[in-house]
C-alpha cells in the first residue's frame, strides 16, 4: 500500500509539478 502511494505520489508530482499528496492520493 505504501508502495503503491509512493509511486502515484511521484507521478502526481511530476506531472502537475506540485506537491499536493493528499489531493493525489484522495483523486487517484
């Protein structure tokens, strides 16, 4: 689970080129 939080956590962030991990993880 950590894991796989961890990786959209880095997608997100790469691509909306933020760091909006709640958001992330709450939209993914």
């Amino acid at each position: 689970s950590i894991s796989r939080i961890f990786v959209y956590y880095n997608i997100r962030v790469d691509w909306k080129g933020q760091k909006n991990r709640v958001p992330s993880i709450s939209e993914s």
